[in-house]
C-alpha cells in the first residue's frame, strides 16, 4: 500500500479517510433486509453515508474533506 499511488499522492486528512473505509469493507459475506428487500456485500464491498464516514474517522474530519477525497479515490480504481 505504502508504494501505491492513492497512498502516496493523499494528504494525511485524506490517508486517514482512507485507512477508515479500508476498515470499514466487509472482510467477508455480510447479508441484511431493509425495507423488506434483501442485499448482500461481498468481501471488500460496504454501503455508508458521508455522514457515518465522517463520524468513523472521528475529530477534524470535514464532510467536504470526504468528498474530496472520495472524489480522488474514484480516479484509483
């Protein structure tokens, strides 16, 4: 991770989004009902908010700050 692009191209505030959602992924299978329908999240895969990320990553972390870097994150994929 530490010789990869996304890592080394972040501003700290950006890396600490960043570790947050890695530790926010499924690391395995994960299923659930909502509104009577049925998903599943594979391993790697989450749904979220902007607004829980930022609650995650804890004092400091600006929700414009997580947009901004998710937007970053996107070009990485």
């Amino acid at each position: 991770m530490l010789d990869k692009a996304i890592w080394r191209e972040s501003t700290a505030e950006q890396k600490v989004i960043l570790v947050t959602l890695l530790m926010m992924a499924n690391h395995a299978e994960n299923e659930w009902e909502w509104g009577g329908e049925k998903f599943k999240a594979k391993p790697g895969q989450f749904v979220t908010s902007e607004a829980s990320i930022v609650e995650k990553c804890g004092n400091g972390v600006k929700r414009q700050s997580v947009r901004t870097a998710l937007k970053k994150f996107e070009k990485y994929v």
